[in-house]
C-alpha cells in the first residue's frame, strides 16, 4: 500500500517525470502559445483588416502633417470632444502609436507566418508525388478501363502523356492483393499555386517594408508661387517652404539640388464650375545647371502629370488668385505687393485674404509713430464681379471682369511683434485693441484707387493666378510599383492554376477477374484465359486500368470532362489526336 509521502513523489525526477521548471511553465510556454497564435493567418488576416479599419480617420479626419491650421481649427470647434481626439491621435493617424503597432504586429506577422510556409513549400518541390490510395474507388473521380497491352506498355504511355506534370512509376512486386503483381502511376501538378500564394505574400511584406522605407527617408513640401514668371524656389533647405513634412531619417540637410519657377498658369471649367484641367508652365534646373534662368528648362506640368526632377517630382496641388495692389503713402512713395488670396467658394473662385504694408524707410523716423502709419488691406477677390446693392460676390471662376471688396486699415499691422500671424486675415486682436483702426470699406475694380484721409492712396492694379506646388521624394516608389504588381501576379497565379492529382493501377485482366468474380482462386483465369491475361480468343493481352484523380482545392476541380480525359491516357496512339487535346484539359 502506498502512503500519502509516495504519492507526492509520484512527479519527482527519482519516481517519474520530472515537473517543468517554472520558468518554463509561466514565461516560455506562454510566449509559444503567443507566438503561433501571432504567426497564424488568421491573425495575419484579422490585423490586415485592423490595418484598413485604422486608415479610416485618417481619410475622413484632417491631419496635422497635411494642414495644421484647419486642425486646430476643426479641433477648437468641437471643444472637449476635440481635445480628446487630438489625445487619442486622431488626427496623427499614420504616425499615431496604435497604428505604428499595427503596422509592426503585421509585418511579424507576416513574416512568421511565411517563413515556415516557405520552407514546407521548398520541400514539397523536392517530394515525390504521394503514392496510388489502396482503395482508388472511394475517390471523387474514379473509373476503369480494361485496355490491350501490358501494364509496363500502357504505364509507358500515361507517363508519356503526362508531361508537365510530376510524376512516378512503381511496379510493384505480387501480393495477396494482385498475385501477378502490378504497375502504379503517381502523378501531380499544379504546385505554382502555392507558389503563386506565397508570391502574393511576401509582397505584401515588401509592399509594407517599402511604404516604411519611403516614410523614413522620403519628405514633402508644399509651397505656394505666383505664376508670373519672378517668384520662384531652390530645392535646397527647408526654410523655402510653406509647410515640410520629413521622415524620420531626413533632417532637410542633402535634399535634391533643383531650382523652378512658374511662368504660367491656365485653368478650363466646366459650364457647372467645376475645374476641367490645370495646365502650368514651368522653368528648372538641376544640380550644377541651374545657371541663368534663360538656360533653364521648360515643361508643362498638369494633374496626374509631375514634373520628375533630380530623383523628385513636383505637382500642382491647387490655384486661385493673387490680387496686385500698390499703396502711395502721403510722401509720393509708391509701395506694390501681389498677394495670393485663399479660395472660399471653389465653384466661383470667390476668395479671401490680407495685404500689409510697412511705412517706407525715413517717412516716420520714430519707431512709434512708424507703427502708427502701416497700412493693412483685408477683403475679398472676385474673378467675375456681381453686385448685389454694395455686397461683391462672383459669378464665374473665369477672369472676365475681376473686382475686390476691401477694408483699408491703418495702424500697427503687428509686422515687426516677432508673432506669427496668418498670411489671410488680419490679427482681429490688433482691430479689437485699437491699435488697427479702419479708415475705409470700398469696391474697386481694375485700375481704381481709394485716398483715405490722410493723403494715402490704395490702388487695385490687377491680378496674376498663383499655384500650389508640392515637392515630394520618395526613394522607395518603384518598389512599392514592384511589389503591387508582383503582389497582383501571385494573386492571378493562385486563383488560376488548379492543384491536382492523379493515381493509375494497372493490373494485368485475368487477375483482377479472378479476383472481383471470386471463381479463380488458383489465378487460372477464367474460360481457358492464360495468367499472363492473355485472351485465347484473340490471343491479346490486356490490362486493368484504374484511374483517379483528385482536385486538391475543389472536389469539382476536374469539370465534367473527367471520364473523356482519364480515356486519354490510355487510348491507343491510333486516336492520339483526340488523346493529345483531352489530355491538354488534365
């Protein structure tokens, strides 16, 4: 009788199995079981699908790195509830830390679950096709021909027209089963689908590694340039633009060398307003060559249509107006700035923006009073001007009869306050506090001037149309090309190609008659027929043939036209023509 003391020894490493070291059982084990649930495709599955449902913000919410100020704007509307977006990163979304953490658990995911995938495949090329089933009958496609020759003889031929695919010949030696012993063929095909499938994968996997890579060491910026053939930019640091976004490992310190300016703008519209085509003429130059202006290059860049230069590409991302207007101040100094003004109503191009004016050197030797004496424009730009009693809107996106509408401030425009302000409306605290006073609200078209009460006169002189341009590098651009259209083909490949396999059993007739009739168990065969399945009518051998196939995707894999196939195989060469195209169905 065994007491309590040994059966608490029954797991000590003296009476039996020893038990697992705790390191094993609480930190090892768990992180397996972690890591093949991690590796699964379910899970790959499941975290893709995560992956497109975290892009969503994204697409519907505005982004800082895009447009910070409409972000601020959109989150200052929405209060507490904004706030707590911008907490959870909302408007970050790709740079976001959830997202980055689903973006990495795929890629290992990815990579986990192919790995071992990859090399299960890379074995089975090597593999032999599986060998004949016992009972071939049992299989969803099955039938049997009893056809003249021997079984090395009709062997020889299925292996003949089997071409294409991976096949094995194996005579076996008798048996119970088949005294007189028999011929088995094994054959298989259709192993580029798995191929196919994991092409699809891994470039999948080198489609995220190469939007990593172009996010790490890709940049954009924005700008925007007046198309008057003057203004124009140098590649060369980051100050020259509106807004840049880098990646992690771009500090805007080797940008690519190239310098443009725009000559010209042209835009067509729809009889409904809608913009039809943008189309701006373009001057550059690269590298050492950027020389004179008057060597440079000219190209027409439109949309969909980038300007590729030194390893970036440069597209046209908007347009409006920039009204020209020239301030002569009481001393007979004339001072003149065109200024884009920001679009309001896209359908009639009604735009909006601001003009400041500093006091020219010497008129105002006190710094005070100087500040006293600027002049600020605010208001708005219509292309084709319409009047309802004093209140200017537009009435085409077209430039037929362009007008503003402004407000003509004098006072401290808050120039040299060291603040930053935006470039399309005035500090409205400036106007509140009285330091910005109004002296006058007026319609002007071209060529029309306005004298407020101290001798200073604005003049509306005209317009030139400005474009938005965008700067982008990406090194990794033509792999994510790459892998889209690989990642295309492994999907065709494994959607076309059909996994299949073959078995063929070739059993001299006089056996397999004794056998299925139970009337010969000496294999004498039956009406004086000879072992050797010899027919004393005709004095002919012939052979059993059982074949079946076997879809490894679908059971219905092989259609309808099995039976006339499977008859290919062993058809007498006198009817190869008829053998040779059911043969191409296999």
């Amino acid at each position: 009788m065994t007491d309590v003391t040994d059966r608490t020894q029954v797991d000590t490493p003296e009476t039996g199995a020893p038990k697992p070291h705790w390191t094993r059982r609480r930190v090892l084990w768990p992180l397996r079981n972690l890591w093949r649930s991690l590796t699964s495709m379910r899970t790959a599955l499941l975290l893709l699908f995560l992956l497109a449902l975290a892009a969503i913000p994204g697409a519907l919410l505005p982004q800082r790195d895009l447009n910070e100020q409409k972000t601020l704007e959109y989150i200052a509307e929405r209060g507490t509830l904004g706030t707590w977006m911008d907490r959870l990163q909302l408007f970050d979304v790709f740079s976001s830390a959830w997202f980055t953490a689903i973006y990495v658990l795929l890629f290992v995911s990815l990579v986990g679950c192919l790995t071992p995938r990859m090399i299960e495949h890379f074995h089975s090329l090597r593999a032999k096709p599986v060998g004949t089933p016992r009972n071939l009958s049992r299989l969803p496609r099955h039938v049997t021909h009893t056809v003249d020759g021997t079984p090395d003889e009709i062997a020889d031929r299925i292996d003949g027209r089997l071409r294409g695919w991976r096949r094995e010949v194996v005579v076996r030696e008798p048996s119970k089963a088949y005294p007189e012993g028999c011929v088995e063929v094994s054959a298989e095909k259709g192993y580029l689908r798995e191929f196919g499938n994991l092409v699809f994968h891994f470039a999948l996997l080198a489609l995220l590694v190469s939007i990593a890579a172009g996010k790490m060491f890709g940049y954009e910026g924005t700008r925007i340039l007046v198309a008057d053939g003057e203004q124009g930019m140098c590649n060369t640091s980051t100050a020259v633009y509106d807004s840049f976004r880098a990646g992690n490992l771009v500090d805007g310190t080797d940008l690519s060398p190239f310098c443009f300016r725009v000559d010209d703008f042209s835009a067509t519209f729809l009889p409904s307003g809608q913009p039809d085509m943008y189309d701006a003429t373009i001057r550059y130059a690269e590298g050492t060559k950027v020389g004179s202006p008057d060597t440079w290059t000219s190209t027409s860049v439109r949309v969909n249509e980038p300007l590729r230069v030194a390893g970036d590409r440069v597209y046209v991302l908007g347009n409006g107006f920039a009204p020209t207007f020239s301030v002569t101040f009481p001393n007979g100094e004339k001072r003149t700035q065109t200024v884009p003004f920001v679009p309001d109503q896209l359908q009639t191009m009604l735009s909006s923006g601001a003009v400041r004016f500093d006091t020219p050197a010497g008129l105002y030797p006190d710094a005070d009073e100087r500040r006293k004496n600027q002049i600020a424009l605010e208001g708005l730009f219509a292309p084709t001007a319409l009047y309802h009693g004093t209140l200017l809107t537009s009435l085409s996106p077209e430039p037929d009869d362009p007008a503003v509408a402004i407000r003509i401030y004098k006072g401290d425009t808050g120039l040299d306050t060291g603040k930053p302000q935006n470039v399309y409306s005035l500090d409205q605290d400036l106007v509140d506090q009285g330091r910005l006073q109004r002296q006058a609200q007026v319609n002007l078209s071209t060529g029309q001037s306005h004298t407020i009460a101290d001798g200073t006169t604005v003049t509306f002189d005209g317009y030139q149309r400005w474009v938005s341009v965008q700067v982008s590098h990406d090194p990794a651009q033509i792999w994510v090309l790459v892998s889209s259209v690989v990642m295309l083909g492994g999907l065709l490949v494994s959607l076309l190609i059909r996994r299949r396999r073959i078995w063929a059993r070739l059993v001299p007739a006089v056996v397999t008659a004794g056998q299925v009739d139970g009337d010969d168990p000496d294999g004498a065969g039956r009406d004086g027929a000879d072992p050797d399945g010899v027919d004393p009518s005709d004095g002919k051998r012939r052979t059993v043939v059982e074949i079946a196939g076997l879809a490894r995707t679908d059971q219905a894999g092989w259609g309808e036209g099995f039976e006339d196939q499977a008859a290919a195989l062993v058809a007498d060469d006198a009817d190869v023509s008829t053998s040779r195209r059911a043969t191409r169905r296999l």
